[in-house]
C-alpha cells in the first residue's frame, strides 16, 4: 500500500537562508543588521502547531517560529506519494480558506485539498487531504490546529521549532 503523505510549504526559509547567506560575507555585523530590519518589517512570531486526530484529540505538537511567508504556508501544501513529490497537473485554487490542485506522483492521480477556517492571525485550523483519483481508496487527512502564542524567544529564528517545554531544533540553512 502506498504511503501518502502532505507537506506543508515552507518559502519563507528559503529567502531567511539566502538572506543568511549573503550576511555571512560581510559578517556579523551586516547579519545583526539584516535581523534586525527583518524584525522591524516583519517580526517573527511563535506559533503552536497541534496536529488533531480523528477523534479530535492532539496527538502531537510543536512551537514554531514564523514570519508571514512562513505563516502563509500553514494554508498551503506540497504533497508527496511514497516520499516522491506529487507534480501539478491542474491550475491552483488558491482563495481564502482554500488551497487546492490536482497532481500525478508514481502513474497516479491525486487531488490535494486544503481547507481552513478561524482566525488566520490568532488561531486556526487547516485541513489537508490527498485524495487518490484513479481508485476508490480513501483520503489521507491531516489536520492541524495553528495558535499565536506571541513573539519568538531570543535566541530563535524564522524556522526554528521545538515540542513545547523542550530545546528547539535550528532551522536547517542548507
């Protein structure tokens, strides 16, 4: 049986990694200089990803340091069948409250649906299916429930992430 799977969009990380780098040339200096304009802009904030299972329970969390292009892609998805990514096959439905398409991964065919509802700014919930379209196997559904719990700590950055009460896990820069 296939493993399905749908992973959430992350673009913020890529232009927070190519941002890094570039400060890196000119040292510490221009990196304190780049943070700190990025907070003044657009300043990062902590998030509470909880991921709800069927019965409505939380079965897993974690916190995770976001900036807009981050928290955009709470609502968006790129799914992947048996770790192989799922390719467009169809325009993107992107509208409030709804991100969907239709991709092919390994000969088959998938709709991919993402709903969410709440207040994106404060606390909401998203839904992301990935149906099979060439056969009567069921969806895979994920659901995830986002709460603002405010600013990211200090020493975080846009991307970093951690189970509650537990040492956060730096972003990967490469």
């Amino acid at each position: 049986m296939s493993r399905l799977r749908i992973r959430r969009l992350a673009p913020a990380l890529i232009t927070a990694v190519c941002a890094l780098n570039l400060a890196a040339c000119d040292g510490a200096a221009s990196e304190a200089r780049l943070k700190a304009r990025q907070a003044k802009l657009d300043p990062p904030h902590l998030w509470l990803a909880e991921i709800i299972g069927p019965n409505g329970t939380v079965s897993r969390n974690v916190q995770v340091c976001a900036d807009q292009k981050l928290h955009d892609g709470f609502a968006r998805a790129q799914p992947e069948v048996n770790h192989q990514p799922c390719r467009a096959t169809s325009p993107v439905v992107n509208k409030p409250g709804l991100y969907a398409l239709k991709c092919e991964a390994e000969g088959r065919s998938f709709g991919v649906t993402v709903t969410s509802r709440g207040d994106p700014t404060r606390d909401f919930t998203v839904r992301y299916a990935l149906t099979p379209l060439d056969s009567n196997s069921r969806a895979y559904v994920n659901t995830l429930r986002y709460r603002l719990l405010g600013p990211c700590p200090a020493d975080w950055r846009i991307g970093d992430q951690a189970p509650p009460r537990r040492p956060r896990v730096a972003a990967a820069l490469s």
